[in-house]
C-alpha cells in the first residue's frame, strides 16, 4: 500500500515557480491582458528557440493544429495522412475542415510513423486526392523526419509535424543538428503549452512556419478570419476617406475563421517558463536516463521504448514497453497496483482508428504496428521536480506490481 508520509507521483505535473507567479500577478496588473504586448513577445521568443521565422500563438494545441488545417486550406474530401498512435486531435483537425484521413500504421516499439508505413498508407484505397501528411513526434521523439519528408514532397504533399510532444528536441540528418519547430522538414510544426508538457501557458498552443502565406493564413485562421490592413482591403469605398486614408475603425473578414487567441496572462507564464526551458529539459533528460538504468533489472519483461539515433528528445512522456501476458497480469492490474502504492499511470495511445467515430466512418483497419505498440506501452511519471530517489521508488513499485523478484 501507498507509504502516507510519500507524496502521490502523477505520470505528469506542471513546474510552476514563484518567478513564474509574479510573473503571472504583474501580467494581471498590466493595462492589456489579451492581445497585447506580451502575446507578440512570446511569439519572438519561440522563434528564437526554434529557428522558426514565424510564430503563432493561441489557445490551445488543438487549434494550432485547426489553424495549420486552414492554412492550408484543405477541402472536403481531400485526405491528410496521421499515424494510428496519437491524441485524437491530430485527426480531428483534419475532420474539422470537411478533409478524410487515412491512417498509417507505426514502428510496433517506437510508436513512430515511418516511410515504410506512410507509403503504404499512400497506397491504401480511398476516395479524394491525399494532400497532406502530420506525422506525431511521439513522447518527445522523431522519427525519419528526412525520410517523410522526401517520400511526402515526391507525392506533392504539405508537411505538418504535431510536435505537441517534443518542444526542445533537436536532430541530426547526417552532420547537420535541427531543431524541432524551424521546420527544416515541414511546412508547419505545431506545439502545445498544457500543463505536463516540456513548459506551460496553462493552456496554449503554437504554430511554426517558414512561410509568409501560411503565416498570414494563421493569423487570418486566429482572428474570425478578420484582417486590419490596409493594403489588403477589399472594399475601397468602404475602406477609405476622402483623404483616401484607411477609415480608423474598419476591417474586413476575408475567411470564415476562429477566436482562438491566447491571453497577455498565459503569455506572462510562457515567457517565464521558457527563460529555465533548459534546466527543465536536462532535469526530464536525467531522470530518463535514471530510469533506463534502472528498468534494466525488470528485463525481459520491461523494456523502454528504443531510442531514435541523432535524435536528443525534450522527453514529454516516459514510456515502457511491457509484456503483460508473460508477467501474468493485465495492464489494469499493474496500474492499479501501482497507484495502490502512490504512483500515476497512464496509456497515450488507444490508436485513433478505433474511437467509435472512426470506426463508423471508415470501418476495421488493420494496422499491427500500432496495435502491438498498444498492447505494452505504460507511461510511468516523469516531471522536473521529481527526485532520483521518485525513479527508484517507481521502478521497485513496477517490480512489485510485476511480481518480478527484488
């Protein structure tokens, strides 16, 4: 049973600080708390961590992903390409504008797409011309980012990573290191700002992009779809004064688009975050590293999730792979067990192909990758203000839930 004195340790927590709380109280006593000064100065400062030339913020990782749908502008019946393993918002946004999906499988441990699987979901029947792909950077890693991205160019497709998981991750294709977000290898990457991810607005969401057309159609996507520029209105006569100068109130509405703006508030919070996004990033890469050398005693039966070579993960989520069938236990009973003894878990994913909306609207997919990764993967806490000692207490937990001899 759980120790009473031994706090309860979620498989995710936000680190919030005082910096962070006055940051947070002198954004509330300022003259604008949304759409101010502190939204654009967020935005500068995600494009100087990610090499991206353009920023976007708004309220949450599901509308970034809504927002680069639209910037797109994909039509219904068109198909974009998401692998089976992710939250069901990477394919929802799709839905949201009228486009199918066609799900690829993924790498069985790594819960990845790869170009392999993408091709065969290229080649997978359906109606409607494909035209994009967002592959998942899941618990903080990527995958053949390279490879996708030729596969997907030779195909005529636009690239939108949903890298809600891997804010702070970079890469290596072959001598050169990118950074996830500057879009070295997508038109457009998206992040989330929830609270147990790699840092927090409360809630929030950002769009990266290296081009200025997707980048006006974000804007445009943000903000019902409403533009205030003068050179872009329409409507001369309604514009415009006698002295030919642009009316002080007016504005038009070009596209039908969204209120998905982020507050100066959450911005404050960002911005205080990201300022220790390094020491939060080392202090996950530590314990992951804490955790793979202790798991080593639970072998066979538990493995972590492999590594992607030249990839350094900003890790969101720490996953085992384990074989519930030879333990002799379900994964019920283990998480169970677990918390009994003060410890959160959690499944990230069901694969998205199984959610009843999905199976009413394109029926049974096989897909064994992502059904095999499924059947084993178990994310065991992981946050920065856990200890060395929170890891050993974890894994003896697992051992125990296990029946795995000490």
């Amino acid at each position: 049973m759980a120790d009473p004195e031994l706090p309860f340790l979620p498989y995710g927590r936000q680190s919030i600080d005082a910096d962070d709380v006055a940051a947070v109280a002198r954004a509330v006593e300022g003259e604008t708390i949304s759409r101010g000064a502190q939204v654009s100065e967020f935005e500068r400062a995600i494009e100087r961590r990610t090499g991206a030339q353009t920023a976007v913020a708004c309220a949450n990782g599901t509308a970034a992903l809504h927002m680069a749908a639209l910037a797109l502008q994909l039509q219904p019946g068109e198909r974009v390409i998401v692998p089976a393993i992710t939250f069901v918002a990477t394919a929802n946004a799709a839905r949201y504008v009228g486009a199918e999906v066609t799900f690829a499988d993924v790498d069985p441990d790594s819960g990845l797409m790869t170009p392999e699987t993408l091709a065969q979901a290229l080649a997978a029947p359906g109606t409607g011309a494909v035209r994009s792909v967002f592959p998942v950077h899941l618990n903080g890693q990527v995958g053949d980012v390279a490879g996708i991205r030729d596969l997907a160019r030779r195909h005529g497709l636009s690239i939108v990573e949903d890298a809600a998981h891997a804010f702070g991750t970079t890469y290596a294709v072959g001598t050169a290191v990118h950074r996830v977000g500057a879009c070295d290898h997508a038109d457009m990457a998206i992040f989330s700002a929830h609270p147990v991810k790699a840092f927090t607005t409360g809630e929030g969401g950002i769009v990266t992009t290296r081009s200025s057309d997707f980048a006006s159609g974000l804007a445009f996507a943000r903000n019902h779809g409403i533009t205030r520029e003068a050179d872009r209105f329409q409507d001369r006569d309604l514009a415009f004064g006698a002295s030919n100068a642009p009316n002080p109130w007016y504005y038009e509405m070009h596209e039908l688009g969204f209120n998905y703006w982020i507050t100066d508030i959450q911005c404050a919070l960002g911005l205080s975050q990201l300022a220790k996004l390094e020491r939060m990033l080392e202090r996950r890469r530590a314990l992951a590293a804490r955790y793979e050398a202790a798991l080593a005693a639970l072998s066979p039966l538990v493995r972590v999730v492999p590594r992607t070579p030249g990839c350094v993960a900003a890790w969101h989520l720490f996953v085992v792979l384990i074989d519930f069938a030879a333990a002799g236990r379900s994964r019920a009973e283990v998480m169970n067990a677990l918390r009994a003894r003060g410890i959160g878990s959690q499944v990230h994913y069901i694969p998205v192909p199984w959610q009843p909306y999905y199976r009413r609207r394109y029926g049974d997919v096989s897909l064994p990758g992502a059904a095999a990764y499924y059947a084993r993967c178990l994310s065991l806490p992981l946050f920065p203000a856990m200890t060395d000692v929170d890891v050993g207490r974890v894994v003896a937990a697992l051992g125990q839930a296990l029946n795995i001899p000490a």
